[in-house]
C-alpha cells in the first residue's frame, strides 16, 4: 500500500540520516588519533606573479592521508573538526609547520617568498587569543611578520570581533588575505571597512570566467577598486592558459592554480623554487611561439 511505502521510505531516509551521523562520528575519532600522532600533514600551493613567473607565495593546505580512508579532503574534514572542537588542533598544527617550513625556505635562500595560512573564522574567539599564537608561532620560527598571511573566508560568521583581532595582527606587519571572494556572503562593505591585504578571486567564478561576459566586468571592476584601496588581488584555480592570459589583461598579475602546480610537499616546493621551474617554462613557451 501507498502508506506502507511511505513508511519505507522514511525509514530508509532515517537509516541514511543515521549512517552519515556515524560516518561523520568515526571520521572525527579518527581525526582525533591523527592529530594525536601527528600524522597530519601540509602541502604548499604556489601563488605565481604572471609577470615574472617567480614563486611569491606558497598557501599552506593541510592534508590527511587515512590508513582506512585514503586520503580525505580538508573539505570534508575541516567542517567536522569545526563541529567537534578539534578545528584549534588542526590550526596550531598548520601553523607551527607552515612557520617551520618557511624558515627553511628563507634559510635555502628564497627570503622573499612567503606563506599564506587559513585560518576558520570559528578559530576567532574571545577565550582564545589567536593574535598571541600567531605571533608566537612567527617569533618562534624567527621569521618576518609579513612573510605570514592569513587568510580567512568572509562568511556570516565574519563578525566584528574577528575583523578586530585581524587588525591587530596587521600592525604586527602580519597580512590579511579575504579567501573565496566573489561567492556566497562577500560584500564590499566588508572591504571597505577593514583594511585587508589581498583578496582572492574563488575557483568557481574563474571556472565561468571566459563563458560569462559578466564576470569578466565584474573582475576588472573589483580590481579597479582594490588597486584604490591597495589590495592586491590573486586568482585562485587557474587551470587553462587562456584564462591567465584573460585575467592579465583584466589586470590580476597573481596567479594561483594547477596551470602552475598544484599544492606538494615541501621539498618538491623547494626543487620548484632552485630549478626557477616557471620561468623556464615560459621561456620554452616563448621558444615554441617563436618557431
Ligand atoms: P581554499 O583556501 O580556497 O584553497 C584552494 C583549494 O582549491 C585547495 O583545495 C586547492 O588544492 C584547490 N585548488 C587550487 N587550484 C586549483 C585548480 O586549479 N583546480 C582545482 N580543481 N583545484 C584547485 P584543498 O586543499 O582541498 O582545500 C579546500 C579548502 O579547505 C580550502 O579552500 C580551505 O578553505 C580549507 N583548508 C585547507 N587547509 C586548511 C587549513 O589548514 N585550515 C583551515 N581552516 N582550512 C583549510
Ligand atoms: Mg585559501
Ligand atoms: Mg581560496
Ligand atoms: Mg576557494
């Protein structure tokens, strides 16, 4: 009958409400182990000026790699960490050994090149004084403040409280990055009244870039506006080159993407910036189209 099948299938909504429920428990008790044995690790993404080719950041990824899992993305963990309290862990962890890292790097002689760290914006909270981490972490691992860049996404959840302790750290020479701009929640309000160093173009709307009229003004807009308030913009999920070339000409010099590199451990980061792997690269482009 009509109602028996309906019982059915409430049920069977039930028992999948249920088993995403234990997924997302066992997921997070494994997480829980992992950052136990420190078994976490970081990736390094670099942000390439389109110009020189030259590496002038590196974004800093955590990655997890599971026995049972495989590898599970921060996009599905990092909101289970944020939901079970575990997202300051995971925090402290990336910043310690991005901060590490970094010192290596400058030590290997790339001192310009810096490190662009996310940070939730959950992470901000009175009882935790992330202006003191930070800073600690970057004195510990003597390196300069502005080789540090945060980055957060603007969300609803971008409140005052967050945008002061951002401040702070921005007259420490810390930088602020705005993450995913151009979706969901960001506003320019937000942009005008805090001061932020950067901000980030989103995949989503790079992907639609060259289809979409629309977005190519809105970009040369937005990049109209920031040169305004000296807010260098960078282009996240660059994969084609023709959409590098058609964000050059919108003016947008940074450019991040695996038309690059995707994000790699750190030793093959450091073999990218001892071989100048992009400038010779473009190099052989500019041979080829003479040819
Ligand atoms: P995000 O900060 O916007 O980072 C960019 C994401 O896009 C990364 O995914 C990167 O691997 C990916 N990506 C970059 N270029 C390309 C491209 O050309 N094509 C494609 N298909 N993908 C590209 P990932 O590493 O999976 O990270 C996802 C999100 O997880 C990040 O988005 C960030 O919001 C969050 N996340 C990663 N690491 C951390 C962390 O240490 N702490 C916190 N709080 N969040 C993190
Ligand atoms: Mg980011
Ligand atoms: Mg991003
Ligand atoms: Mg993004």
């Amino acid at each position: 009958s009509v109602k028996k099948a309906e019982r059915g299938q409430v049920a069977l909504h039930n028992a999948t409400i249920q088993n995403a429920y234990l997924n997302k428990i066992k997921l997070k008790d494994r997480l829980k182990q992992a950052l136990k044995e420190k078994t976490l690790t970081v990736y390094y993404q670099p942000i390439v000026n389109a110009d020189t080719h030259h590496i002038t950041k590196l974004e800093a990824l955590v990655r997890w790699f599971d026995d049972e899992y495989g590898m599970v993305s921060p996009g599905t963990f990092i909101p289970i960490a944020e939901e079970f309290g575990l997202i300051h862990l995971v925090g402290q962890f990336v910043l310690e050994k991005s901060c590490q890292d970094l010192a290596q790097i400058h030590k290997a002689g790339f001192s310009d090149v810096g490190i662009s760290i996310n940070r939730s914006v959950s992470e901000f909270k009175a009882s935790i004084n992330q202006v003191k981490l930070i800073t600690s972490a970057i004195e510990n691992a003597q390196i300069p403040y502005d080789s540090i860049t945060i980055e957060v996404t603007e969300s609803l959840a971008t409140n005052r409280y967050t945008w002061r302790t951002l401040n702070e750290l921005r007259k420490h020479g810390v930088k602020v990055s705005l993450d995913d701009f151009c979706t969901g929640y960001s506003s320019l309000s937000n942009l005008i009244e805090n001061q932020v160093d950067y901000l980030k173009i989103d995949k989503s709307f790079v992907d639609s870039l060259m289809s979409d009229l629309n977005k190519q003004v809105m970009i040369d807009c937005l990049i109209k506006l920031s040169d305004k308030l000296s807010i260098d913009v960078i282009a996240e999920g660059v994969e084609h080159l023709s959409q590098l070339e058609k964000l050059r000409e919108l003016g947008c010099h940074h450019i991040q993407g695996f038309f690059y590199s995707p994000a790699k451990p750190i030793e093959a980061c450091l073999t990218l910036l001892h071989t100048n792997a992009f400038v010779e690269f473009a190099g052989a482009e500019r041979e080829t189209a003479a040819e």
